[in-house]
C-alpha cells in the first residue's frame, strides 16, 4: 500500500468543507453520541494513506484520530491503544484512557477535528 508524505492545501479545504458540512448538519438534527462517533472514522478515512514516520508516534491529534477511528470500527466504542502509541489522557486532546468508551457530542468531535486538521497541515502540507 502506498502511504502518503504529503496533501495539497486544496484536498485539506475540501475535508474541511466536507466534514465541517457534516458537522453542521449533526448539530442542527440533535444527533446522538453514536453519529459523533462515525464520524471518527469518516474524517480518518480522508487522511488514512498518511505516513506513520511522518504522523510519529507521541499521542499528537492524528494518532489520536487514529487510534479512536479503529476504537469505534474495531472495538465497539472502546479505546484500544495499539503498542507503540503514546497515547495519554492527559495530552491528548479529548483525553480517553485505554478501555474507555467513547461517546462524542458536536463540540469534543470539532475540538479533534480543529487539532486533528493542523496537524495535518504542519506535517503534511
């Protein structure tokens, strides 16, 4: 599989457009914590080919993304912490502790996509 070493501002504005549309319209239904939670997965999926060498290792947003995407595919809702990602509750932008279940609203996703997105910019981009 081809990994990906960098994205051009264009396709970072159009996952903004896209997901930050999303957004808007599970804010404006009232959706549940389980919509929040797919979303997780969608916004990975955008960014899914990124180089792990360059994404490290240290528990920054796209690990974080990462790790919760696979938590909510894998694992029903509930962290898994891969071996080898520093992943910590104090650090990480939502702070989930391995073997917590994951239950997202509009503002703690917004809060991940903000950090996850400028993440991708100041390493990818």
């Amino acid at each position: 599989m081809l990994v990906r070493t960098g994205y051009d501002r264009h396709y970072v504005g159009a996952c903004r457009e896209s997901v930050g549309a999303a957004i808007e319209e599970l804010r404006r239904v009232g959706a549940s914590s389980a919509a929040w939670n797919q979303l997780l997965p969608a916004l990975d999926r955008w960014f899914e080919l990124r180089n792990p060498k360059i994404e490290g290792r240290d528990g920054n947003p796209l690990n974080e993304v990462r790790v919760l995407a696979a938590s909510v595919t894998e694992h029903g809702s509930v962290v898994v912490v891969p071996r080898g990602i520093k992943l910590s509750p104090d650090t990480s932008v939502l702070g989930f502790a391995e073997g917590e279940e994951i239950s997202l609203d509009g503002d703690s996703f917004e809060r991940l996509f903000d950090a996850f997105l400028a993440e991708v910019e100041a390493k990818f981009t």
